[in-house]
C-alpha cells in the first residue's frame, strides 16, 4: 500500500495551498461578513484549471484524477469554507452527472464552459418535503408534444443564482414512481430563482430555493435513461460525498492551524498556553484525527478511481468519509473556539467563522444519520 501522492497530485495540491494563502484567505473575512460570492476567485480557479480537474482534455478538462480534485477541495476549503463548496458542488453535483450521463450533444454543449469555470451547473434533488428521503421526490416532468413540462420546487440549491449559473440538473417524477433527471437551463420558460436563503455559515456561498412553474424545455433535455434518475442521484452523490469529506479535512485543517497558532502565541499564568497539557491533548487529538479523516479520503478517492461506477465498497468508504471528516471538522471548531477563550466567540478572529461553517458538513449530501444508515447497510446490519 502507497500513501505517496503521484508528481502530478503534489503539484496539484502544491498550487492550491499557495492560491489559498494568497489569494484566497485574505478576502474570506470580508466575503462571510459581505455574504458575497467570489466571482473574480471563480474566475480565477477555472483559469488554473480547478473545475475540470477529474476530466478528460476531450471537453476541456485538465485530464487529472479524483484525488487531485480532492486534493483542491481540501486547500480551498482550509482558506474558505463557501469557495470550496463553490468548487465542490460546481464539479461533483454540476459538470460530473452530465460528464457520466449525458449525450455527445449535452457534453460538448455544456461541459466547455463549466469544465473552464465560465459557467456554473446546480445539481436540483432536495425538495421541500424530500430530503434525506430522496426518492419521495414530488416534482413531476411530462411530456407534452416535444417538451418536458415541470412543476415542483426543489430546496436550498448550492449554485443556482449566480449571474453566471448556466442551469440546473433536477430529478422529477415522469412517471408512477419513475425518477428522471432533466436538465433545465437558466432562463427556461416557467422557471424560477427565488431568494438567497439567509445561511448560518458559507456566506460565499450561494443557495436558492427554486420552484418551476409549468416550466418548459426540449425533450431532448432528458439526462440519461428514463427512470434513470434514482439510480443517477446515488452515484453522483457517492462522489459528492467524498470531495464533501475532502472539503471537511480542510476545513479541519483551518481550525487546526489557527489554534495552533493562537496558542503558541496567548499567555495565560506566565507561560504561552501551549505549555498546558489540557490544550497540547487538545491539538494532538485534532492533528491526529485530522491524519485519520484525510487518510480515510484518500482511501475513498482510490478505491473511487478505481471502480467510479459506484460499488457497495466505494459507496462504504464514500459515506465512512463523509461522516467522519465532517465530524471530525465539527469537533476540531469545536476545540479551536475553546483554545482562543473568549476570543473565539468574536468574529475578528476565523474560528468563529470556521464554527458557523462547519455545521453544514453533517448535513449536505446526506446527513451524518443517513451515512450510518448507508453504512450498517453495507456491512449487513440493515
Ligand atoms: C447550504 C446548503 C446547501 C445545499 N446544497 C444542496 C444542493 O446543491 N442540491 C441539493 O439537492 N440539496 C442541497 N442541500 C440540501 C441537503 O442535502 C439537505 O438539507 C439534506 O440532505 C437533509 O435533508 P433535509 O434538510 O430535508 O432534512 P430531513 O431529511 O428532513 O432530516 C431532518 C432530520 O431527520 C433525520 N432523518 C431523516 N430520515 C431519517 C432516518 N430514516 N433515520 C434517522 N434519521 C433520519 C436527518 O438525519 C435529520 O437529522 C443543501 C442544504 C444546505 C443547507
């Protein structure tokens, strides 16, 4: 077993961590108090080639790996929370279900401009009243003539109202309990783009809720088979799940960092607080959890590499990932809070950012429950 990462991989993460640190982290403080999402980063990350990260030259991407991407995530992530989901959401939910679903026509209409970062692609499953239970979709698509007619609202879309979102992926009943994904762009009849959501944390980050309203677009707008949608969701959000827990370890990594550095730093009965062993056990047990979180990561990044079309294992590995980096990251912004004191419970000081950020990860693609239950599944305890 080789836990070394190939040239291209390190170079990868190499030329994030710098992007991060210098172009990133310095406009994060002022992006979570503005709640502005980053254009100009955008730009910037599709230049360097970030959004086509794990796909092939054919459709403009950058013909790396998963892991790489994953690699990206977590540099981000470990400067802003909402650029990485930006990042994570445009490539795994956005570009990926139409790179491994869609036809010729779809891929070379619409993978040009978001494998380049010019255009971002929202991935559309959660609705008001199915969340964690996927499948109790009740948006409905039918066919009238030659065009899909849909109305529904989906919930809490990560990327459908930038002035740059190209569209949204959705999936919609088109039959008795028969799921489609339908591709519906920006700007479709009947559709539309309500109000921001006033988030707790990824304030860089946009998410709208959406309804459709007899909304239409071409039959040809179809993603993959019909009644192909459940089937789709689950292998789009395996991968999700794992670039999710790469976002995580970043974001523990931040919390990691930061605490470090105040302690080192902070004077408490003559001495910097570092020289008490109640908080050295603090940041040894972050370090430590961090390895496990990011080694876990890697494992699921490989074993996606390997078998993308999604078996029991990777799904496994995707959902153990998921679960323990996003709790881990819970935990280390827990433990950073507490390291800087009061301090940490003022916004001047990232960890409190970092706090209010972290919360989501339990949540999105799948809360920590369902990535139990997935697990006790796969392992024959349910
Ligand atoms: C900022 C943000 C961005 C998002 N981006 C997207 C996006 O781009 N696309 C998208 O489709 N969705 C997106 N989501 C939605 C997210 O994936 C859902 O919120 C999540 O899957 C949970 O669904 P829910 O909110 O309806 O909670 P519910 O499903 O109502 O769950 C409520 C609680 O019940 C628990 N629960 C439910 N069923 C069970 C069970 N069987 N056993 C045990 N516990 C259970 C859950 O774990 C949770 O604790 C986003 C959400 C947020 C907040």
């Amino acid at each position: 077993m080789d836990f070394q990462l190939t040239d291209e991989q390190a170079a990868v993460r190499e030329l994030c961590r710098d992007f991060a640190r210098e172009v990133v982290a310095p406009a994060a403080e002022k992006l979570d108090r503005e709640h502005e999402f980053p254009y100009d980063i955008v730009r910037r990350m599709g230049e360097m080639g970030l959004f086509g990260l794990p796909f092939g030259e054919q459709y403009g991407g950058a013909g790396g790996d998963f892991l790489a991407y994953c690699l990206a995530v977590e540099e981000i992530a470990r400067a802003d929370a909402g650029v990485g989901i930006t990042l994570e959401a445009a490539v795994s939910l956005g570009a990926a279900p139409i790179h491994d679903f869609g036809t010729e026509e779809q891929k070379s209409e619409l993978l040009p401009d978001l494998l380049a970062g010019r255009r971002l692609w929202a991935f559309g499953l959660t609705e008001p009243e199915a969340g964690s239970d996927a499948g109790a979709t009740r948006t409905r698509a039918e066919l009238s003539g030659t065009e899909w007619v849909i109305n529904g609202a989906k919930q809490f879309i990560t990327n459908s109202g930038t002035r740059i979102s190209a569209g949204v992926t959705i999936t919609a009943l088109t039959g008795p309990r028969e799921i489609s994904a339908i591709l519906v762009p920006a700007g479709s009849p009947g559709y539309h783009i309500l109000e921001p959501y006033r988030k707790l944390g990824w304030h860089s980050s946009d998410t709208h809720p959406l309804a459709f309203d007899g909304c239409r677009v071409p039959e040809a707008n179809l993603l993959g088979k019909r009644g192909g949608g459940y089937g789709q969701f689950l292998h789009t959000l395996t991968g999700g799940r794992i670039a999710i827990g790469a976002h995580s370890v970043g974001l523990a990594q931040a919390c990691l960092d930061a605490a470090l550095a105040y302690a080192q730093e902070r004077k408490a009965f003559g001495k910097a607080i570092t020289q008490f062993q109640a908080v050295q056990f603090k940041l040894a047990d972050m370090a430590m959890e961090i390895e496990l979180a990011r080694t876990l990561v890697w494992r699921a990044a490989t074993g996606y590499m390997r078998a993308p079309e999604s078996s029991g294992e990777v799904r496994k590995l995707a959902a153990m990932a998921k679960l323990y980096a996003s709790e881990t990251a819970k935990r280390c912004a827990d433990q950073a809070v507490q390291i800087h004191g009061g301090y940490g419970f003022i916004e001047d000081y990232p960890v409190a950012r970092y706090w209010r950020d972290v919360k989501i990860n339990e949540i999105g693609e799948g809360t920590s429950e369902v990535q139990r239950m997935l697990i006790a599944r796969e392992i024959g305890a349910g």
